[in-house]
C-alpha cells in the first residue's frame, strides 16, 4: 500500500543530507493530505505506523503524526473503547496499542523545540489516552502519571514563563 511505501522512504536513512530533507518533505506532504482526507477513507492499518512516526526525527512528521493519532482518537471513546467491539482503528490488541501510543505520546513531551500548535495536540492527545488508562485500570497508569507530573515539574522549573 502506499502508506507502507510511505513508511518504507522513511527506513531508508542515509548520510546524504539532500535525501534526508527530501525524505522528511515527502513524508510530512504525505501526512498532511492524509490530515485533509476523511477519516472514513483511511485504512485502519494507518494506526500501526504512527508508533514510528510520533518518534520520528523530523518535528514536522511528528506533530502531523500527533495530529493524525488526535483524529483517530477523537472518533473513539476513550472510556469504552476496549468494550466496544465497533471500534475502527483499535480492532486487534487495542490495550497494548494504547499503551505503546501513550507512552510515544509522552516521549514527544521530550522535544527541546515543540512548534506552535503541535503542544496543544500533544496535551489533547494525553487527555485521551490518560482518560483511557484511568478508566480502564491499566496497570501501569499510575507511572505512567507520575512520569508526565515529574517532566512537567522539571519544564517549569527550568522555565517558569512557559508553563
């Protein structure tokens, strides 16, 4: 599919700094038309290459993949998801891939340079996947809170004016 061709641009890393940026454009452009496409016409399978992308060096790639995972999530229910089996994008292990996506969410806290827009979706992309891990037990929830309290304790110390 071209979604995997997509992702495969990406695995092709090289020294060349001219294939990188070119790399990086096409998959940003990529994402961005995925953005502007309903989400009905997306394949399901979409959701399992956002684990790489909301890692990927590019933060460009990285807030439009957090923009993607914040469309998908908003077509769910983050308290009944695991209960109801009509979900689109989470049909197979949802509870790990919740958690994966959770946990790479949080990573994206990391960045020393989050652009304009891409920290409300970050935050909006947290509510969700917190509210999920709250609802339903997960057991590792109660770290996983504590991991996003302390980042945020070490940021506003580090800057106060920006918390």
């Amino acid at each position: 599919s071209a979604i995997s061709d997509i992702v495969r641009v990406n695995k092709a890393v090289t020294d060349d700094a001219t294939v990188t940026t070119t790399r990086d454009k096409v998959l940003y452009q990529s994402l961005v038309i995925l953005l502007k496409l309903p989400i009905s016409l997306l394949p399901a399978t979409l959701i399992d290459y956002l684990s790489e992308l909301l890692v990927f060096p590019h933060q460009w790639v990285r807030m439009a993949s957090a923009q993607l995972l914040g469309h998908f999530l908003a077509l769910e229910d983050a308290k009944t998801i695991l209960q109801t089996p009509r979900s689109i994008f989470f049909k197979d292990d949802a509870d790990n891939k919740i958690n994966i996506l959770a946990d790479l969410t949080r990573e994206q806290l990391k960045s020393p340079n989050i652009l304009p827009g891409h920290d409300s979706q970050i935050a909006k992309n947290l509510v969700w996947l917190t509210t999920h891990l709250l609802t339903n037990g997960v057991e590792y929830t109660s770290r996983f809170i504590q991991q996003i309290v302390a980042f945020a304790g070490i940021e506003s110390s580090q800057d106060p004016t920006c918390s």
